[in-house]
C-alpha cells in the first residue's frame, strides 16, 4: 500500500515538474532563437524574460473558450487532449536515473512507438472535427508525414534492441555501462532523430502547421487551453525525443568515470536532454521547409532502405560476434 | 546566371569620370517610319498623327483612329509587322468630358493603348475617341492576352463596354458597387456623398456578394466529364493569409494538394490614387506616389515629377539628378532586400528574414538622414529633390557601400545555396521569355527568363547612361532565378551607389526655374516679381501647361510610369499610373496550374508584388 502510494507521488512530481519544463522550454526556445537571430527575445518578464511562459499561461487561461459552430464539438475539445496525453503516457517508461522512473515496463520501447503512432490520432481528429480546410489540409500532410516516418522510427530502433537484447528502456540504459551505443548505432541514430523531428512536426518536418502555407495548419482553429495544449504536447515531444535518444544512443544517465563523479546521475541525464533540445531549437533557425511530396519520397527512398541496412549490417555484426 | 553588358548601349565609363553634362535621355525612334509601315501594311486602317494641340510632349509617336478599325490594327501590329510589337503595356482611358483644351477630333471618351516593341525599342500609342451615348469597344483581349485585366479595370472605373470580353466584371471595385469612380461626374472626396450607412439589408447584400460561386468564376464543382468523379476543393487563399504579402486573395481549384485552376482577386487594396491625382495639386499629390509602391519609397517619386517636369519644360541640375539616382537605387535595395527575406521566409527559413531586416534598418538610418523620413520620404521635388544631402552623408553611405557585399556573400551561403531552397524552387513557377512579354512581364521577372532588358540600360532617364552597372539575367524563369536576379542587382545597385558616392557633382540640388516647387525663395524678400510667384506657386501650387506625357523607369518590381494630362491647371486632368504589379498577378493563373499549394506559395514569393502597386 505504501509502495503503491510512493509510485503515485513519483507519478505526480514528474507530471507537475515536466508541464513546468515544457512550458519553460517555450520561453528557451524563443530566447535561444532570438539570440541566434539578432534579435533580443522575450526579455520583459522577470529576469531575463524567465516568467514569459506563465505570463503567457495567464493570458492564454483568460481567453474565451471558444468552440468553432462549423466544428464537431466533441472531437474537437477531445483531439488536442488525445495529444498532450500520449507523449506524458511515453515519459511513463523513460528511466531518468538508477532510482528515478515510473515503470520499468519490459516492452517500454514498443510502449513509447505505440504512444507515438497514437499522438497521430490528436491530429487527425483536430484536423477532422475543426471542419476548416487549412485545418483538414494539414491533418492530411501530418497523417501522411506521421504514417511514414514512424516506420523508420522503429526500425531504426531495432538496432539497439538486437545489440540490447531488450526492449526495457532500464536495460537498455544499464547495456551501455562499457560504451554509448552511438558507437554501433551511428547510422540508426541519425534515422531515430530524423523521424523523431518529423514526429514533433518541427522544422523542417513542420508541414502539417506550415505557418506560410496553411496559416496554423491542423490547429488553425483552435485558440485558447486547447491550443496551449497543442503547443504544450510540442515541446513536450521534442523533449521526449531527446529523451529517447539520450537513453537509446547516449547512454541514459551514465557517463564515463571521470565525469560520472561530479553531478548526480539525473543532472547528467537533463543536461544530455537539453543538449539536444537546443539541436531542436538551431535547426529550427536554420532550414527551409520542403515540399510535402519531396518529405514523404526523401523518406522512402532513403531512410528506409538506410534503416533497413542499419539493420541488417547489425544483425550481421551481432551474429558474426564482433559485438562479444 | 551571366551577366551580360549590353554593348550597343552602354557607355562603358570608368567609375571615377562622370559626367553628366554629356548625359542624353533616350529618344524613341522616327515618328514617320512607323506611320508609314502600318499604312502600307493596312491601308485601308485611317491612322491620324496626334497635333499639336494636344502637346503630347514625350516623344513616343500617337495615332488616333477610329473604333472600328482597333481590333484589325492589333492583330497587324502584333502578328503581321516586321518586328512586332509584342507588349501590350499600357490601356486605359480618359474622361475628356469636363476638359478645357481638347482638340476637336477627340470624343466624350478616349481609351489609350500603349504598346512596345522590345526589338525596335519604341512604342505605340493609339487613342480611339469614343462618344457618351456609345461607350462599346471591340476587345482586344483575344490578341493581347494581358488586355484582359486592364478592360476589365476600364470597364470598372469608366464603364466602357468592351465587346467580345470572355468576363468583363468589376475588377478593383466590389461588385456591389454603384457609379464608375473615374467619371468626372463621380464624387472624389467623402464630403461629396452622403453619409456612409450600413443598415442589415445591405449588410446582408454585402455579405452575400462575397460568397464565392465556382460557377461564376468560371470552375467545375466536380473533375470528370459529366462530374461523376470526385469534387474539387476550393480553398480560398486570402485575402488575409499570412503568404499572399498583403490583402490578396487567390481561389484555389484544387484535386487533394494539387492546384487545378486558380483565379486571383484583386482590390482589396485599391485607394483611389488615380482619381485623387484629380484632385491633389501637382506639387502635393508627391507624398500620394510614395503609397503606390510601398516599398519602393522615392523611386515612386521619380517617373512622377520627371513627367511633371517634361510637362512643364524643367531641367533638373546634375546634382539632384545623381541625388536622385543614388537615392533611387537605395530604395531599390531596401526593396530587394525584403523580397529576398520573405522569399526565404516563405520557403519556411525563419533567420534570414531578421538579418535582412538589419541591413534594411542601417540603410533606413541613411535614408532618415538624408530625408528625416524612412519608407516613404517623399523627398523629390517638381525640378529636384526637396533638400541637399546633410554634411557627413558620404562617409554614411561609404560604411554602408563596404558593409553590404560581405552581408550579400553570408545570404549567398546561407540562402542560394541551401539545397532544401534549391529544391523547393529551381523549376518552379516558370515561364519563358515570349510568355513574359505576352503577360506584360518587366524588370527582374523579365530578365530571370534571360531577356535583357532593363530601362536603365535600353532607354537611359535621368543620367543612368553615364552609369557603369550591368544587368543580371536569369535562364529558366524560374522562382529561384527571380530571386538570384535580384540578389545580383543588389550588387549592381552598390556599384551605382558607389559611382554617385565618388561623383557627386557640386552644385544646385533644385533647379531654378519658375515651377520647382516649393521655387526658390532666396530673393524673395528684395524683389516683387520673385515674390508673387513664389506667393502663388506655394498657395494654389504651380500651373502646368497643356499637355500629356508618359514617363517610365525601371523600379523596384519592374518598369512602373505615370501618363500626365495637364488641362493647364494646378491639378492634373487624368493620373494614369501603370504599375508592373497588376501584370505580374495576372499571370498567376498560367504559372501555377498544376503546382503543389507549396508551390504556389514560392511562386508568389519569388513574383514580389506589392499590393498596393497592383491595385493603387
């Protein structure tokens, strides 16, 4: 009963500190890319801009909740939460310290796929019930976009799983105590974190809300708590993709003596989290955005043979026993 | 991308020896010898040359003829002719009906058609008279495609009937509007109509005419022959969309992303400029041309008051006319370079935007120092410009003449040469040289196809032939040559700016002459017969002779003019102002039919339109 009671506040404190984090990181993001664009940023708020986001909250929070009439009022209030839940469902398997980590699900790799192929359904529906054409537009492209990218995504995830021998993220963690599995997995690294910006639908895998092309896309009529959500479930997929790819490729919350030694495993863990949220953001600043067909055939064509042979080349290793 | 100097015009100067006293503006050619072509190709077409009564002062030779002949006469001069004239530039048409010196051949109505023949570098000007109780014209929008928009635009502002028009509709009014509002008889000014109301009915009205029928303009609800296949999407781009660049609207016929058929719709931005040139006196209507092309600030000024100044016989000092030319070529910059961001922007690069926009902020300051204003100084004057260049201006414009290049080289990198950039737009949206010039296409949209032909190289205003700069062109047409012409032009611009900065003439910045505006004041004080004048031409503003002129130059977007007639008044009797915007929308049906929305979207980045310069 008292273990059960301790898992529900573990439950809890990671929930109220990651909402908090997304949240932050909208205003990192505008600070980093102001800086990166010579330009100050939000800088007004607190020191530093640092309370824009809860500012922005407080706006968002007084705004009416409007409900389009054209629109199905149902699926429309349910898309935005369908989305915002399934990627806090996904941090359930992530292992954020030796100690810390809601549930040490021997499937978690697949739970986290699934999770993702489920977030699709947030879109499609937002785009559906919103009864607008932009809106219908992008949910098309990010169905598309998600549908696709998602089998590179697991496939390129394989790779680990063959060298692991496990689908427990805690495992898969504690397999890479004698070297990170970017080592052996460069390739399927790459492909993971192509499909997983494509998962987030960030720049340049932002074409289901192509600001230029379809206004918002898919959340173009949404305002208010429902599209905070929408935006809230972005930023926390960007930081679960780099969650995944600090446990699958970077060894999780371990480092090499030296350095294991001077900050606490899960400071490591943020730390190696925020490197990449920061890759996010730089990317964001600096591509184009391609055309809907040139994304779907550049994932074909290439990242699914290249996360075919990754695969392939692994299982060969594996079974040639150079990996020991 | 070549670049190509244009031997048989250009004056190859060496950067530090201008002189501008040698400069000539361009001539067109004999008068006679086309008059002559075209009788003995149609003899049986009357074609009677413009007299002096008129006082058409700009040399491009003017023929009346009679309205029956029109539609025989285009297609001879578009088809039959040895050197076509292959653009139609210009159509409009005059309310002569209020007009107090008019020849006597000439009609109620006059509709104006200008026309170009790139190969021998001339124009054509032909005016039909047309009487109050028959305003019908045959349509030549079967010969000169592009005709189209500009009847339909007659059609809206003076309701003449063009005859045989595939969809004369209003084309810069709404549809519910009453009157044609370049009517002498229709009010200009608020005050002249009664009080502005909406009650429900009309609202409901309004509201009404806004929906939008597929049928009506033209499009099938469903592919297929009989509809039995599915139903297209209509998506209305606009007119507030975040990528149309200002309030445009686009109906888009599409089969899943895939555009099947679009038609613009133009005047949401329309402002009546034309009509209040008839109310604006010569001087004061300056700050109104600054609004036509909203990013191009002088360079509106300069065809107006080099028109003004032709009407009125003014000879401008070198040192406004390098003034000028240096000012003109920075605002071509500031243009290009916000072209260059959105472009960018609309690919979906958010950075270069912001950078840009630095750049764009430096040179404005440059601006503000020259003129205390930044986008729209208003700064040229009827014989100059309004004051002389603030002590330390030459060290302002050397930093920025120094800075610009290595910015440009960054963008290169950053921008040109990005793959995703190129593959979103090499071979998108393009058309070729003999489109273009179908289409009424100029300036960077012309020269991306290749076809060099740039105003200030062809036919030299304003000193631009003492000039060394060459002229960028493109080979596909495409969006991603429209950009790279411009960047280069950029570069060109810098070199003019540079030759000004080195050549800066010493010397008046306004000429003397009775009708500069505000004229000269220094003796004011000592002597009457400068004072009168003086007293008169600031109140009621100057007088300018009887006469009519077209001016062109080569701005921003490309060739943009102003077509003055004076009834020897303080006003202007007719504003024509020939934007190259208006062309260039037009062509958006024939470019993106069967392009992707995201294409459509780098199509009309790539176009760089202002609204305000299509619908003025």
């Amino acid at each position: 009963m008292l273990e059960l009671l301790f898992k529900l506040l573990e439950i809890t404190v990671i929930i109220a500190l990651l909402i908090p984090i997304a949240a932050m990181l909208v205003w990192v993001e505008r600070r980093m890319i102001g800086i990166w664009q010579d330009r100050l940023g939000p800088n007004r708020v607190g020191p530093f801009g640092i309370l824009q986001s809860l500012a922005d909250l407080l706006k968002i929070l007084g705004k009416e909740d409007w409900i389009p009439p054209f629109s199905d009022r149902l699926v429309f209030t349910i898309a935005p939460v369908i989305g915002a839940v399934c990627v806090l469902m996904s941090f359930a398997v992530i292992p954020f310290s030796p100690s810390i980590g809601v549930s040490d699900l021997n499937i978690g790799l697949l739970f986290f796929l699934a999770m993702a192929s489920l977030s699709v359904y947030s879109v499609v529906l937002a785009g559906w019930a919103s009864n607008s054409k932009y809106a219908l537009l992008g949910s098309m492209r990010a169905a598309a976009q998600t549908v696709s990218y998602e089998v590179f995504m697991g496939l390129s995830v394989m790779g680990v799983v063959l060298l692991t021998g496990s689908f427990n993220l805690r495992e898969i963690v504690l397999a890479q105590e004698s070297g990170w599995l970017i080592q052996t997995q460069f390739l399927g690294f790459i492909i993971f974190l192509i499909a997983g910006i494509a998962e987030s639908h960030r720049l340049p895998f932002d074409l289901p809300e192509a600001e230029t092309e379809l206004t918002a896309g898919f959340h173009t009529e949404y305002s208010g708590l429902k599209f905070a959500l929408f935006f809230l479930g972005e930023y926390l997929s960007v930081t679960l993709i780099s969650a995944m790819s600090v446990v699958l490729f970077f060894g999780g919350w371990l480092m090499p003596e030296p350095f294991a030694s001077w900050l606490p495993p899960l400071v490591w863990f943020i730390l190696k989290i925020l490197i990449f949220v920061m890759f996010f953001i730089l990317l964001r600043t600096s591509l184009p955005r391609p055309r809907f067909d040139q994304l779907l055939s550049f994932g074909w064509k290439y990242m699914l043979p290249l996360a075919l042979i990754n695969l392939l080349v692994t299982a060969a290793f594996k079974l040639g026993g150079f990996y020991g | 991308m070549r670049l190509l100097a244009l031997g048989d015009v250009m004056i190859a100067n060496a950067v530090d020896s201008i002189d501008l006293t040698a400069s000539k503006d361009w001539q067109q050619a004999n008068v006679i010898s086309i008059f002559d072509e075209i009788t003995t190709l149609v003899p049986e077409v009357k074609l009677t040359p413009v007299t002096a009564v008129e006082n058409i002062v700009d040399d491009i030779p003017s023929f009346w003829l009679d309205k029956s002949n029109i539609y025989k006469l285009m297609d001879t001069l578009k088809n039959n002719l040895s050197k076509p004239f292959d653009m139609c530039f210009d159509l409009s048409a005059i309310d002569e009906t209020e007009r107090q010196h008019k020849a006597d051949y000439v009609g109620d109505f006059t509709v104006s058609y200008h026309l170009r023949s790139h190969q021998r570098n001339q124009d054509i000007r032909l005016k039909v008279a047309l009487a109050r109780h028959d305003k019908n014209i045959d349509s030549i929008s079967r010969i000169w495609l592009n005709a189209n928009w500009y009847e339909r635009e007659v059609w809206d502002m003076f309701g003449i009937n063009f005859i045989g028009h595939p969809y004369l509709c209003r084309i810069l009014m709404p549809n519910t509007w009453q009157g044609h509002p370049l009517l002498k008889t229709h009010p200009a000014r608020a005050t002249e109509m009664a009080p502005f109301t909406l009650p429900p009915d009309v609202q409901d009205k309004e509201q009404q005419a806004l929906k939008f029928d597929p049928q009506a303009w033209g499009m099938k609800r469903q592919s297929g022959v009989n509809g039995e296949d599915n139903d297209f999407m209509f998506l209305n781009l606009g007119p507030n969309h975040p990528s149309v660049h200002g309030a445009f609207r686009i109906v888009l016929q599409m089969d899943g992303e895939e555009i099947v058929d679009c038609v613009p719709d133009i005047g949401y931005h329309h402002r009546g400029a034309e009509k209040m040139g008839e109310r604006q006196s010569w001087h004061s209507y300056i700050p109104y041309t600054d609004r036509i092309d909203y990013l191009g600030g002088v360079m509106n000024n300069f065809p107006y008051v080099m028109a003004v100044e032709k009407l009125a016989g003014i000879t401008v000092p070198d040192r406004a006319k390098v003034i000028r030319i240096m000012t003109a070529e920075m605002f071509r910059i500031l243009s290009h370079l916000l072209f260059y961001g959105t472009f960018a922007q609309d690919i979906g690069a958010l950075s270069p935007i912001f950078y840009m926009f630095i750049d764009r902020e430096k040179l404005f300051g440059i601006i503000e120092a020259f003129t205390g204003a930044r986008m729209h100084p208003s700064w040229f004057r009827i014989g100059g410009v309004a004051q002389d260049l603030p002590q330390g201006w030459d060290k302002l414009v050397r930093d920025y003449v120094d800075y610009l290049p290595k910015r440009l080289d960054e963008y290169e990198k950053m921008v040109m040469q990005n793959a995703l950039l190129k593959r979103r737009t090499v071979d998108i949206g393009a058309y070729s040289s003999k489109e273009a010039l179908e289409w009424g296409v100029t300036g960077p949209g012309l020269r991306a196809t290749g076809y060099a032909w740039d105003l200030r190289k062809q036919r030299p205003y304003g000193g631009y032939d003492q000039f060394d700069f060459e002229v960028p062109l493109g080979h596909k047409g495409d969006c991603y040559d429209r950009c790279k012409v411009r960047v280069e032009e950029m570069r060109q611009s810098i070199r003019i700016i540079e030759q000004c900065l080195n050549n800066m003439p010493a010397g008046p910045y306004k000429a003397e002459h009775p009708q500069t505006t505000p004229p000269d004041k220094a003796r004011t004080m000592q002597d009457i017969d400068t004072l009168i004048p003086h007293f008169v031409n600031v109140t009621w503003g100057p007088v300018i002779p009887v006469g009519e002129v077209s001016m062109f130059v080569e701005a921003t977007k490309g060739i943009m003019g102003y077509h003055l007639i004076s009834d020897g008044s303080t006003m202007s009797y007719r504003t024509r102002i020939r934007t190259p915007s208006f062309a260039h929308l037009q062509m958006l049906p024939l470019i993106s039919k069967g392009q992707m929305v995201a294409d459509l979207i780098a199509t009309l980045g790539s176009i760089d339109y202002v609204m305000a310069d299509v619908d003025r």
